[in-house]
C-alpha cells in the first residue's frame, strides 16, 4: 500500500465513450462539423464587430468577447477529444491536463460573469437610454470585461493549482472526456475538502449571483417595455435583447440541467453524450441566434463579404 500511495500519476488516462465505440466514430463526424462551424461563426462574429464601425459599441463589445471566449474554451478540449474519437491511446499529460482544466474552469467562469455584464448592458440601453452614452463609456467596458476575465483567471488557477497538487496514490482513469475537475478530484486519495470548498465558494459567486442580477435587469427591462405605447416600439426594444436572453436560457438551462440533477455512483453514458454536445453546441449556438436576431450583424457581415470580394 506504501509503494501504491508513492506512485507518481504523468499522465491521465480519459474514459470518455471507451466502452462505445461505435458511438465514438457517431460523435466524430458530428462534433467535428459543429467545432468547425463554432470557430468560423464566433471568428465571423468577431471580424465583423471589428470591421464594421458601426459595430463599435459596448453590446458588440461584449459579444466579442463572448465569441472569444466560446473558441478559447472550444478549443481547450475539443481537439484533442476529435483524436480520442478515433484513436485508442486516450491519454493526456499531467501537465496538459492542468491546462486544460485551467482554460476549461476560466472560460466558463468569464462567461457567467460577461452574460450578467451584458444583461446590465441591455437594462442601461434601453431603461436609461439618454444616460446610456455617458454611463456605458468605452473605459467602464474595458474595466467590466478586464475585472471578468482576470478575476476568473485567478479563481481557476488557484482551485486547479490545489487540485493538481493532490495526491494520486497511481489513480489515473478519468471518467470524463477531458480534465473536468469533479472528475479529476474522484481520483485523488488525499483531502480534498479544500477544493470542494473553493468550487463550492466559486459556484456560489458565480452562478446564483449573476443569474439574480440577470433576472433583475430583465425585470425591469420588461416593465419598460410594458410601458411603450406602440406595439412596434416594444417589438424594436425587445428586439435588441431577445438574443442574449436566447443565449442566457442556453447557458444557465444546460448548466442548471447538468449540475442540479441527482447524481448516481454509475454515470449514465446518455448523460455522458448530453455533456459532449452541450460543452459543443452552446458555443456553436450562440453566433447562430446572434446572427439570426440582429439585423445590425447580417447587415455588417454582407457588407465585409461583399467589401472583401469587390477589393480582390
């Protein structure tokens, strides 16, 4: 038992579909086409925000950097989970697997905390729309945006950090298809209560509390609404927070889904597929509605399309 609590983990084996093949070569082609339409779309919406100069305002501003955030943290698992698909050698480093735990735990945070940014956004805009100009200037975006990423940076590395220096005791089967942290802590064979407490503290400060401000600033902004005397001005204010609000519902919908349910000893491999395509097509999605529901971002994609054509 001594040697095996001294045994030093370099790598981590993923689990993931193993046991169903099958199902992997399904998934192969499936993720493959969403990771490539989630890269093209986010990239697409990035170009377009920078280009179009119409397009510099702080809603757009915010959407950047979502779209940023859906290719980095895209990026941090899905790669390497396409090579797992089709190959037996399933493993990934101890280092890697910091790494991707790190980008994994970062991105989502930032992102809890960019959806209740914009949502604050959307209630100046159209709530106090004569102070908007002056209340969301360019300094107080970068400041918002600079505090949500750096503060979730920080969480994730110190709760990957912990876990990471916990002992293995030679455990080294991952039942997940990337480093996800819950997962990673199953193997440890030291305490691990101080990492259950920072997740736990992290949760807290990042689910509950931005979903409540969300809610309250849809509150309101619905009240507004209410209160326009013509129906195609409530369709126009409506208009122009119907999308995020599509994609807090996306977001908090899958989260609460796979975080709230009740856990068993033995996941489920539906459960399993169900995380695989949520971590793919939530990010995938979200260029879609905004593409879809904002009239500004099909106007300014034709027009690059067709400014990029006519200069060649």
């Amino acid at each position: 038992m001594e040697a095996l609590n001294s045994t030093q983990v370099s790598q981590f084996f993923l689990k993931g579909f193993s046991a169903y093949p099958a199902l992997e070569r399904l998934l192969f082609p499936l993720c493959s086409a969403m990771y490539l339409v989630t890269l093209l779309g986010n990239t697409g919406i990035v170009a377009v925000s920078v280009l179009d100069i119409r397009l510099h305002t702080p809603m757009y501003f915010f959407l950047s950097n979502l779209s940023i955030l859906d290719i980095c943290y895209t990026s941090s698992f899905a790669p390497l989970m396409l090579v797992h698909f089709l190959s037996s050698q399933k493993t990934i480093s101890f280092t890697a697997c910091g790494i991707q735990m790190c980008v994994s735990l970062s991105t989502g945070s930032t992102e809890c905390l960019l959806l209740a940014i914009m949502a604050y956004d959307r209630y100046l805009a159209i709530c106090r729309p004569l102070q908007y100009p002056v209340l969301m200037n360019h300094q107080l975006c970068l400041l918002l945006v600079g505090v949500a990423w750096s503060f979730a940076l920080l969480k994730s590395v110190t709760e990957t950090v912990i876990a990471m220096r916990l002992p293995f005791c030679g455990h080294d089967v991952v039942s997940h298809f990337t480093c996800e942290i819950l997962a990673v802590l199953k193997l440890a064979c030291g305490d691990t209560s101080v990492s259950e407490a920072l997740l736990l503290a992290g949760s807290t400060l990042l689910l509950p509390m931005p979903l409540a401000l969300i809610c309250l600033s849809y509150t309101l902004i619905l009240v507004t609404i209410l209160r326009v005397p013509s129906a195609a001005g409530r369709r126009k204010a409506f208009s122009t927070c119907s999308a995020h609000l599509a994609v807090v519902v996306l977001f908090y919908g899958a989260v609460i889904y796979m975080y709230m349910k009740p856990k068993t000893k033995q996941a489920d491999v539906s459960d399993e597929v169900f995380t695989v395509l949520y971590a793919v097509v939530t990010p995938m999605l979200n260029p879609v509605i905004y593409s879809l529901r904002n009239r500004e971002v099909k106007e300014a994609a034709r027009k690059v399309w067709a400014k990029t054509w006519t200069s060649r």
